[in-house]
C-alpha cells in the first residue's frame, strides 16, 4: 500500500474524483497542497487574480457541465474571498467543492495570522461543510464532498483543511473509497407513483394548462424528457430565467421566459392558467410577483427533488419529490398509455387566446435611427453566433436583454448568477467555460458597473489564452438602478452613473488582448462580425447603447402576474 | 403555534450550530433549546421549542432534514407526547415567608435542594406551564434567580424516535 502525505492524498483524490482543472490562489496555509500540485501534472491548476474569479469560473464549467467545480484558497482572505462565489452558487443549486487552507490545528482559535472560521462564515452559503481532523480522513471527505456537491438538490461543499492536516512529514495509506454512504442523507431516487398518476390525471383534465419550467430541468439533465412531454401534450411552455434553454426559445410551444422581465405573454398565460406543472422551479419572488395575487384560478403540480421548495411561498395542490428527469419519463409513459386526451377544443381555444396576446406584445422594442439600442446588440450576436454560443451574463439591465434576446435552444448555455444576482459573475464564468470548451464560442455579456467588478482577470485570459468576447453593453449607468430611480424615485440617480469610465480599449490593450469600441449604430454587425472572426482573441467590445433604455415588460410591485409595464407609457 | 419538536443528530462538532444558525438565518424562533449525546454516542438528541404558523412549521422540518448531519427528526406536538423541564430558582425565604414557601413547594411536588438563613433553592420538575404557575404563585418578588433547562420531550406509547 502506498503512503502519501495528506496533500499529496487530497491532490490524489482530486485526480480519483475525475477533476482536471482546479481554480485558485495560493497562500501560507495552503503551501503543502501547492507543493503537492507542482510535484504532478495530472490535476490542472489556473490561477486566477483574485479568489472570487476562481469560485466563478468553476462555478461557470459547473453550470456549463453539470459535473461540479473546484476551487482551492488559502486561509483567511482567501477563504473569505470565496464567499460571493459560494453564495452564488449556493442560489443557483450548483455543484461545486471548495477546498480553503486553514492555520494549523493548534492555533486555531488564537486570532492566529490568516486565521478566519471558515466553517462558520460559509454556513449559511454552502449544502455542507467540513473540516479535516486528521490526514487519513481526507480521501473520504473529499470522496464524501464530491457525492454531496452533486447528488439530491446540488450545491457548494466547503472543506477546511488545516495546514498540519498537509505537512509532508507524515504519511499514510491511501484509499480512494469506492461510494460512500451517509446515514442522514439520502436524496429521493424516484418520484411517488400515486403522486405522478394523479398529476398526469390533472394535466389531461386541464383546459387551460401551462407548463413552467425552472433550472431544476436543466440541473437534472431532464430537458429531452421535458420537450418530449411537452410536445407530446401540445401544451404552452414557459421557464424562468434559470431554466433558459432547457426548452428549445425559438418552438412555437414555447411563450419565452416569465415573471419580473417575462414575456407579455407568458405572465398573461400563467395568470389565467386552469393548471401550472411546476417542473423544478422554486416559485422564486422574481417570478410570482405578488404571492397573494397569484395565479388565482390555477391548480398546482410542484415537481422538485428538494421538499423545502415545494409549498414554500406558494402551495402546491400535487407536490411531487423527486429527480425531475425519472418523474417526467413516468409522466411521459402515463400520458401514453391513457385513454384520456387532451380536450382538443379547449386547448385550441386556449392556444387562440395565448396567440392573441402574443399579437399584442411578443418581445418588441423602439429602434433608433441614431443609437444603438441594447436589445438589437443582442440579437446581432445571437445571428453572428448562430444562436449556438455559451452566453455568461453579468447582473443588471444587460442581464435582461440577453436573456430576452439570445434565443436559447439548448440547455447549459445561458450562464447568469439568477438568485444571488453577483455583479462580476460573467467574464470569470465565461473563462471557466471557455477552458473547458476552447472550440466553442463563449460570449460575455456585461455592463461597464459589472465588469469592472472583475476586470483583473483579463490578466489571467492572457496567461491561459482564453480568446472569449466580452459584449459591453455600456450605457454609462449603472442601468438596472437607474431604471429603478427612474421609475420610483422620480429619476433621483443617486449615485447610480459611472464617472470616470476607463478606456476600455486600452485596458484591454494593456492586458494584452483586442479592445473595439462601437458608438455608430452601421458599424454594430460589421465590427461585431469582425471580433467574432478573431477566434484566438480575446475581444473586449466596448459598444455604446442608448443611455435611457428600460427594460420590459417589467411587472408591477405587488401586483398579480398580470400586472405589466410594457414600455414607459403603456401599463396593462 | 407552540410546538416541540425533536432532532437526532450526528454528535459532531459544528453540527448544534448548524440547527442553531438555520434557525436565525431563516427567521424561525427558538423559545428553548436542550441538547445532548443519547445512549448511542454519535447521536445527539436535541430538543427545541419553537413558534408559527403550520406553514412555516413546515418549513422548518422540511429546511431541519435537509441539514446533512439532521438523522432524524419529529414533531412531538402531532401527538400524544410527555414534555418535561427543570427548573432551580433560588428565593427569598425569611421570616413568615420561609413556611409559605415551603407549603407552596410541597404543593407543586418540588424539592428544597439547598438551604441557608435566607435563602431556599427549589428544585422543580414539569413542563413549563407548570414552571410557569409556580414562579407566579411565589411571586416574583422573592425571586432571586432562575435557570430553566429548556424543554425535553417523549412520545407516548410504543412511538421512539431512533435509527
């Protein structure tokens, strides 16, 4: 049997586990376990600029894969560094493992230097938590954070490893456990049956049903399951902002995506649905808008694998718990195998009414003669890229138009920080995907406020060359807050305009990569069709929107689903 | 509504702060809180009282299982159940006081643990409306102190909550 030491057995385990790339910083009391990658070349380390970067890029490879993350920190600030990247994964279910540096065993408690209780300041943050107590304990725990990260609801597991846990000085067996097995965890593996044939009963009863679909489907790895369902029942299909893509956007069954920034049509379909089959999606306040006014003629089926969604902001008439993607194919063989229909008049009917208010709004916007407007930069890279690119958004108003312009038709390509909303998340997850996908394009979308929240990792797309683009929607505010400042502030910007913008062309020239600025509106698909035929570079396109742009429809506070702005001057 | 509901838990370090911290981080209330290893030393059993609405009772056992090292857990108040809490408090016992003090502990089944010129210390053994009712009838004037153990909890009848 060989003896390894405990960094040499946790970089061991990394490499058993599957894990080919790690995300980090060094520092003091991660050294053994640096030590221990340099001595081997099987687990790939990058090397961010700043440890939040490194949280996000796994975090970016997570959502783009469904395999979970990896990142590595020192102690202290570089544990707490993390913690945005923790939380933001920790929102979106994203399965990753953090891996922090601690002081050793003896000082710890002592305010010892780069000392922070990692353990309870990532708490309310992570699925778990752990710490290492001895050396030989350190392949089953990473065995063990692994299996957490990625099984049930997924999410971020943190372990502490103390730095003596690593010294090189001892040594001991090595053995990579098979499976693990915990007495209190044990995610539910199948749905209820008498749950799932009541449900289906429902659905084929239903005269006005709608299917809304959340990031669940796309975590599950159930989108085939879901389109085949859908298809099968001919019934309208809305997903939330976590769910893009996990419905193929430009499918005339599909209505867009719903709630605060939905489609005119979507909330309007959800408000005078019969019946709503929530399919892994948590009812988020982004979505609902006014829990009381909600949906008031609907019946609810809530599939979920977590229990805790289910019933948590708004009641489920049929919880189902389970993986979404054996519940829909249970789903899907009922459905075949009834004698029920659909009723075809209804739902024809339904179809009439869902079209007419598709007539009425759909996605539209005001073009310009003069300035380039957000939304057309959108869809001119959404034709560049044929619709096929890994999309990364930042937080705010560029946010919302990607969203509502990039037609997603596959699944694990939109790539936003949904719950936390974590300015800074785009250009790092962006890179975490690009490394693992280099022939594939991956677009940033972002805004001059959220880029330069990261802006350092420009440096490290040059030490790894990752050539992604970088679409800087920059409307010179902090959009998203004006939006609001305008809208119930009596357009007070209190201190939402950015002053003393960089020159991002030469920021991005002096990290050594392609800057284009666009401020003319015939230069937009010219000079966007150049950058994107530089494939080995990384291209910062800095392109100049209109400055008073709003996003819409936006719902009304405390409103029903219903209840919409659609421009400046029309409210329904 | 009051409930009582009980946690087996992995008697690990971390894992008591980790009920704790859902607790505040959720919003939930705790009234009390009792905590220790049972007859299985990896086990902890922990007790806590706690305050809502059914739904966000709910809540707070579906959020209680999704904690990792939660093996087990139930709502004693669903059922018929035996709720049990300790109380010292020490009291001012002089003068005509000292036999009416007496009487009154006599008459609630508690016991002087200990004794000086002026002081009697009560040891009491109920559940908290008990607790409650003496402290009342002794008036809170000649109480000097107080140290409740929070509140321990058992099903009726052939129900155990184990492994």
């Amino acid at each position: 049997m060989e003896l390894l030491s405990g960094a040499d057995m946790l970089i061991r385990s990394l490499e058993d586990e599957g894990v080919e790339y790690i995300y980090g910083y060094p520092g003091g009391a991660a050294l053994h376990i640096y030590d221990a990658l340099f001595r081997q070349d099987k687990v790939k380390h990058i090397l961010v600029r700043h440890e939040q970067a490194a949280v996000h890029m796994a975090d970016g490879y997570a959502r783009a894969t469904g395999k979970p993350g990896t990142v590595l920190v020192t102690s202290g600030p570089g544990a707490t560094n993390t913690i945005t990247g923790i939380a933001t994964a920790f929102m979106d279910s994203i399965p990753m493992v953090v891996l922090c540096g601690q002081v050793m065993t003896h000082l710890i408690g002592e305010d010892a230097f780069q000392e922070t209780d990692m353990i309870g300041v990532s708490r309310p943050v992570v699925k778990h938590n752990m710490s290492v107590r001895h050396p030989s304990e350190i392949p089953e725990i990473i065995r063990k954070a692994y299996y957490i990260a990625s099984t049930g609801r997924p999410g971020p597991v943190v372990v502490d490893i103390p730095k003596d846990m690593t010294t090189p000085n001892e040594r001991y067996e090595y053995h990579f456990p098979a499976k693990v097995k915990l007495r209190s965890y044990n995610p539910v593996v199948r749905g209820h049956a008498g749950q799932i044939k009541k449900a289906v009963d429902m659905l084929l009863a239903a005269k006005r049903p709608m299917i809304y679909a959340g990031g669940g489907v796309i975590l599950g790895k159930a989108s085939d399951q879901l389109r085949e369902l859908v298809q099968m029942l001919g019934y309208p299909i809305t997903n939330t902002l976590m769910g893009i893509g996990c419905y193929p956007a430009t499918d005339k069954q599909h209505l867009g995506w719903l709630g605060m920034h939905g489609t005119y049509e979507s909330n309007m379909a959800m408000h005078h649905a019969d019946l709503i089959l929530a399919i892994g999606a948590r009812f988020d306040d982004r979505v609902t808008n006014a829990t009381e006014k909600f949906c008031p003629g609907a019946r609810i089926i809530h599939i979920d694998i977590d229990p805790a969604s289910i019933s948590k902001t708004i009641e489920a008439d049929v919880p189902i718990v389970g993986p979404v993607d054996s519940v829909l194919k249970e789903m899907i063989s009922l459905v075949k195998e009834a004698k029920a229909k659909p009723d075809a008049g209804a739902l024809a009917a339904w179809w009439k009414q869902i079209d007419e208010w598709r007539a009425f709004h759909g996605m539209r916007y005001q073009t310009s003669d003069d300035v380039i407007k957000p939304q057309e930069v959108v869809e001119a890279v959404w034709r560049i890229t044929q619709g096929d690119a890994f999309v990364t958004s930042d937080v705010g108003q560029h946010q919302m138009f990607a969203a509502q312009y990039y037609k997603f038709d596959k699944p694990n390509r939109w790539i936003n920080s949904g719950g936390l909303g974590t300015m800074g998340f785009g250009l790092p997850a962006a890179m975490g995907i690009k490394l693992n996908f280099p022939e594939e394009e991956v677009v940033c979308f972002t805004g001059e406020g959220s880029i330069q929240m990261n802006i350092q990792e420009l440096s490290t797309c040059k030490q790894y060359n990752l050539p992604v683009k970088i679409v800087n929607l920059n409307n010179q505010a902090l959009g998203m807050v004006k939006q609001w400042q305008d809208m119930n502030y009596e357009a007070r910007h209190s201190q939402s305009y950015m002053e003393s913008l960089p020159d991002f062309i030469k920021l991005a020239e002096a990290y050594g990569h392609v800057g284009i600025r666009i401020d003319r509106k015939e230069d937009l698909e010219p000079k966007l069709r150049e950058a994107f035929a530089m494939k080995d570079k990384l291209v910062f396109l800095d392109i100049y929107v209109d400055r008073f742009e709003h996003v819409y429809p936006m719902q009304v506070p405390r409103g029903a689903m219903k209840d919409m702005w659609l421009s400046k001057t029309e409210r329904v | 509504m009051r409930r009582i509901i009980s946690v087996l838990l992995e008697n690990e370090p971390g894992a008591l702060s980790r009920v704790v911290g859902l607790f505040s981080q959720r919003n939930y209330n705790i009234e009390t809180l009792t905590v220790a290893p049972t007859e299985d030393p990896t086990l902890s059993r922990l007790t806590v009282t706690t305050t809502g609405s059914d739904k966000v009772i709910e809540q707070i056992t579906k959020q209680l299982n999704k904690l990792i090292e939660v093996v087990k857990l139930v709502d004693l108040t669903e059922g018929a159940h035996i709720e049990r809490e300790l109380m010292l408090i020490k009291l001012k016992a002089t003068g005509a006081q000292r036999a009416e003090i007496k009487r009154t502990v006599d008459i609630f089944r508690g016991q002087i643990v200990d004794v000086t010129s002026a002081i009697y210390t009560v040891q009491l053994v109920g559940d908290s409306d008990k607790l409650d009712a003496f402290i009342q009838a002794v008036g809170t004037g000649g109480v000097l102190e107080v140290v409740r153990s929070g509140v321990s909890g058992i099903a009726r009848g052939e129900k155990v909550l184990s492994l």
